[in-house]
C-alpha cells in the first residue's frame, strides 16, 4: 500500500491594481458582513480591537527553504503488515547442529484491542431459556389466548434435572433386629507367683548355661571322635554350640519387624495386591501410575541413584547402587538391598570405597552380584556372607580399568564351571572377568574404536566412553555397546579384532541400550538428545523414534510384552508406551517426583505389574501400572486365545513390517 503526497508552502497571487474607492467599499462591506454574523452568534463587537485586525504569516527563522521542483515532489511511503518492533534476532540453540540458529518466522501480529464479551449462542441452551423467558416477559401484558395458555403451561410442568443431586426416588426398608449373642467359658485357673532377681542369682544362671553348653559340647564330641569323615559335623555343631542368644533372635525380630511395618503400610500393600484404577474405563487408552511404597536410607541421603536390578530368584527383592555422577562430588558409596516386606529399612548393606555406577545379580546365584565402581574397580559381593567386605576385587588386578565402569553382566559359566562377568568402561574397554579361586582373572575381549574426529597422534590418549552394554537373549554371544558419542556397536565375543556392525543412533551420549526379551532382532536405545529410538539389527535407521522433550536417562522393556516399554527424564516424569495400541505417543506421561528431582533408573518387576524408579536424592519410588498399561487381548467365549512368546514375536513382527 502506498500513500503520496506533495509538500508546499501558501501562495498569494497579487490582485489586479483596484482604486482607493473601491477599496474602502469592500473593506466597509466585510466588516459590516462579519460584525452582522457577530451580533447573530452572541458576541461583543468593538472596532478598533486588534484581535479582528487581519492576520499574517509569521515565517520562523530555521524554516528550510525549498525550490519548487523539491516542493512539487511525491515523496511515496510504503506501509507493510510487518511489526517494526518485532525482534529480528531471536536465535534458539539446535541440538541437532549442534550451534545457535536464527528464527526465520517471527511473529508480526500486535493486539490494539481485545474485548471480552458476555454474549451468549442463541442456539445453545442458555440462550434457548433466556429467549424463552424474554418471551414470556413480553407476552405477560396483554391478554393470551387459550391455546397459548395450554403450551405455556405444559412448558411449566417440564422441571429440570438437578445438577447436583440425581436421587428422583427413594425407599426405605426396614432394619433387621440386633441380636446379642453371649457365651460363658470357665476361667482359666490363676496362681499368684513372687520372686526376687539379684545379680547374684542372674550370675548363677549363666554359670549353669555355660556349664550346660560345656557338657554339650562334650557329648558331641565324643560321639564323632577319632572320625575323619565327621569332622564337618563336629565344625558345624561347635558353631552351633558358639551362637549367643541374641543371634538366635534374629530371624525372630526380622519377622516382628517385617509385621510391624506390614501393619504399618497396611494400605499400601492392599493397592499393591487388589487396587485397580477404575477410572481407566473412562479414560479411552491412557493410562495412570498409582505411587506404592518410597525406599530411603538416611545415610544415602546426599548419595544419587545409580543403579536397580531385581532378583530373578525373589521376586520381593531389588539392589539399589548408590553414587555420583558428578567428577567433583565423588566420594564412597553403597549398595543396598530392599524387600517390598519391609520398606523402612534394607535387607543388606554394604559400604564401598567409591561410588557404586552399575550392578547386577546373577540370574541362578541369586546371591552374587558384581558391582562396577567410579575408580574403576570391579567387585562381588556374596549375601550369604556375614561380612560386608566383597569376596572378590580387581582393586590389585593388573587389569584393572582405569576410569569409571558403566556396566556389568554376568555370563554362562565357562568350560570348567567358572562364573564369570564382562564389564565395559569409560575408557573404551570390555572385559572378561573369571572368579577362580580366591582372585578374578581378566580376559580383554575387545577394544572400542575411536571417532575419526579424533587426531591419529591422539587417539591412544582419548578413548571411546561406554556407556551402557547389553547381552543378546537368546544369543548370549551376541551384545550391543553404546557409546558416549551417539554410536551402537554390535560386537561377537568370538571376533575381538572388531566390532560387526555400527548405528548412528543419536547426537548425544546413549544413556542405555538393551535387547527386546522376546524379538531376536529389535533393541531400543535413549540419550541426552532426547531421543527414545527403536531398532531393527537388520537395518541402519530405526524404526521408531520418540522425543520427549528433555534428556532421557534410562528405558526398560516390559516383561510381560513385546511392545511396552518405558522411559525417564531428567524433569522427573515417567513415559509408558506400547506400540500395539499407539505408535505415536505415549499412553502415561506422569511426574513422580518432586521438583528439581531427576530421575536416572527405571525397572520393571519380572513378576509384578510394578516399576521402580531411582532419582538423584538416593530414593526409589514403587509405582504400579493401571490396567491400561498392560492390557491383554480379550478371549472370545469358547475361544482361548494362543500364549507366549511365539505371541509377541508375531505381535513386534506384525509392527515391523508395517513400518519397513
């Protein structure tokens, strides 16, 4: 749109020469024109005043003179929707590049006015009963007809529902009698007993007690003397013989403890056994975590979560790794055991002398779990053992890592019946480690390769970060290692020369990746791009991918299907998804931590519809998945439909093929 206009300043023209005579006449003639109009308009006339004298231009000093060509010009304006005070350098930074980039598309629109108006839709039912009763208003002056009469008065006899109370009937039945049923026993007989306890009659009975137990002793070793073969019944009947009293109360005060805290949390364990969110039928796909019991130990206060893993053998039992993150808040940590029996106070616990970063338990020895420590050691702990000191440690090892190891895994036992586990760390490698005897042996099974970014006088200074490792389900020799570069390598522990396949699976450090339980060819993979992606092995791009909005921090596939799986953040909110129902977002978005609270673990219970969670305050939330969350095919009267994992590999397979 254009505007033009000319600048100019006032002209006169000189009149053509006019006598003395003539000019006294106009001049008489204006003035008595203009003093008529006065008197019509009510004003005072006086001659001689100098304000009806006529006036002239006064022309100030610093007026720009101009010739007529620059007065005659057009000068033309150009007015645009564009907003002149809309900023023109908003940048936002692209995790994707990597850098700041500038907005293209700025938002132009700027608000003059905004009203908020009270009007009503005359189709809508507000509007149908106010124009109803602005027509009875209306019509209530003159005299209705009888026929109007009928209709308004069947108007009135429709009453309207009451919003608040929907009871229209009611009945009442009458109350069965109380009844009082009384029973009379005989009483129990009664003995009044006194007696008188000093030290010296509590000294006399622990002398007769140790006399007892001296004499027992005796007796039983008599009876295996000179025997070679029974000198392992001797060993166990001396230890026996060498418990206090106090120890053989342990058991029992474990079981008042765990009834206590039973009655305690008496609510919550009847959630955990029978509560079903009804409000799921309403809610069409979504569903909903009901938060159960929350784990904390008081000295583990300014320690982070760093680990979980449940027991394969006890269902009830997980072990929480507790450290740091952060390289300049390092110091000791712990590995603790919890049960769902007691959520006050754990099971087990042990103090290490750095920070615990990962753990697993074995999946038949339930009672070894290797441990990975930020300095760099690898150690495993025996439960059985009344000590909290590791039965093995590579602190002394000349295989040793040298910096922070970020997973561990247990392996098959080797030819000669020997446990084992493979550990990867922060500097690039993954090792084998064997417990024979009282000593783990190391076996180095490959390197990780370094990024080409990388200068070749500097790649044996700058190793390759691992970050997270993964084992095959039905191939154990088959694993993934992601990486602190965004890279997935598949690796053979037959071929340690180098690795079978690389992903380019993220722009940020891969927080975790594992293997789908069921389908031998899918894994899933997170970072801090925020990114969740799912893959096919066959294939270089993943098959699905989900961003969540902030850096995500661990997933877990779901053991009861081959499509759920869930996700956290570092905002504290937990992401369910199953791909059979959406493929496209999740089914529960919730936050179940306080805030500023991250969370950085997250596994399901193997037999239980429950998840455990880890934040960074050294607390795990129990969380249970409303129905939604695990929902089943529903089975046709005479029809029982087929189980088990052939199931929920058609299941992902079907998913797949859609997507290839």
């Amino acid at each position: 749109m254009s505007v033009s206009h000319k600048v100019g300043t006032m002209k006169s023209k000189q009149a053509p020469n006019v006598n003395s005579h003539q000019k006294a006449a106009v001049a008489k003639g204006v003035k008595a024109i203009g003093k008529k109009k006065d008197e019509e308009e009510g004003l005072d006339t006086a001659e001689g005043e100098e304000w009806m004298q006529g006036k002239t231009l006064v022309k100030p000093p610093d007026q720009l003179d101009l010739t007529e060509a620059e007065l005659n010009e057009e000068i033309t304006r150009v007015l645009k929707a564009s907003n002149p005070n809309a900023p023109q350098n908003v940048v936002r930074y692209s995790f994707k590049e990597g850098c700041y980039k500038p907005i293209v598309f700025v938002d132009q629109m700027a608000i003059h006015f905004e009203l908020e108006g009270n009007l009503v839709h005359k189709e809508s039912d507000e509007g149908r009963r106010l124009m109803a009763k602005q027509a009875e208003v209306d019509d209530g002056g003159g005299v209705e007809r009888p026929d109007n009469v009928a209709i308004k008065a069947a108007k009135r006899e429709q009453k309207l529902t009451n919003q608040f109370n929907f009871n229209e009937r009611a009945s009442q039945t009458l109350n069965n009698t109380p009844r009082d049923i009384s029973c009379q026993t005989e009483p129990p007989p009664r003995a009044n007993f006194s007696a008188t306890a000093n030290q010296w009659e509590i000294y006399d009975f622990y002398v007769e007690e140790l006399q007892r137990r001296e004499k027992s002793k005796e007796k039983h070793e008599g009876q295996f003397l000179n025997k070679e073969e029974d000198k392992s019944k001797k060993k166990m009947i001396q230890a026996e013989t060498q418990n206090d009293d106090i120890s053989q109360l342990a058991k029992a005060v474990k079981i008042i403890e765990r009834m206590v805290n039973q009655n305690i949390f008496d609510d919550v364990a009847q959630d955990f056994m029978y509560f079903e969110d009804a409000s799921d039928e309403f809610r069409g796909e979504k569903g909903t975590l009901l938060p159960l019991w929350t784990f904390q130990y008081d000295k583990a206060k300014s320690l982070s979560v760093t680990a979980l893993c449940w027991n394969h053998k006890y269902n009830d039992l997980f072990a929480v790794g507790l450290g740091s993150h952060e390289f300049t808040q390092q110091g000791g940590g712990m590995l603790l055991f919890y049960t769902l029996k007691n959520p006050s106070y754990p099971e087990f616990i042990f103090n290490t002398a750095s920070g615990v970063m990962c753990l697993d338990i074995h999946e038949h020895l339930s009672y070894l779990v290797a441990v990975g420590l930020y300095d760099g050691c690898v150690a495993v702990y025996n439960l059985k053992k009344k000590t909290d000191q590791p039965i093995y440690n590579s602190r002394a090892s000349s295989g040793k890592h040298t910096s922070a190891v970020m997973q561990v895994k247990w392996q098959k036992d080797d030819l000669d019946s020997n446990h084992n586990f493979i550990s990867v760390s922060a500097d690039g490698r993954l090792v084998s480690w064997t417990l024979v005897k009282h000593e783990l042996v190391f076996t180095e099974i490959i390197k990780l390769p370094v990024i080409d970014t990388i200068p070749d006088d500097l790649k044996d200074v700058i190793p390759t970060v691992g970050t997270s490792l993964d084992f095959h389900k039905q191939k154990d020799y088959s694993f993934l290692v992601g990486t602190e570069h965004g890279k997935i390598h598949k690796g053979s522990k037959y071929y340690s020369s180098k690795f079978l396949e690389k992903y380019d699976a993220h722009f940020m450090n891969v927080t975790r990746v594992k293997w789908n339980p069921f389908h031998p060819d899918v894994f899933i993979s997170c970072g801090w791009d925020w990114m969740v992606k799912i893959w096919d092995q066959t294939m270089k791009s993943p098959v699905f991918t989900f961003e969540l909005k902030t850096s995500v921090t661990d997933v877990a596939w779901a053991p009861y299907s081959s499509t759920v799986f869930a996700a956290v953040t570092t905002d504290g909110k937990v992401h369910v998804f199953d791909l059979n129902i959406n493929k496209y977002e999740a089914l529960c978005q919730q936050k179940v931590v306080s805030k500023k609270t991250k969370l950085f673990n997250i596994e399901f219970n193997p037999v239980h519809p429950i998840i455990i969670v880890g934040d960074d305050r050294g607390h795990v939330t129990s969380l249970k998945l409303s129905p939604n969350l695990r929902k089943k095919p529903k089975e046709k009267k005479g029809q029982d439909l087929p189980k088990g994992p052939e199931v929920e590999i058609a299941k992902m397979e079907q998913l797949l093929s859609s997507m290839r």
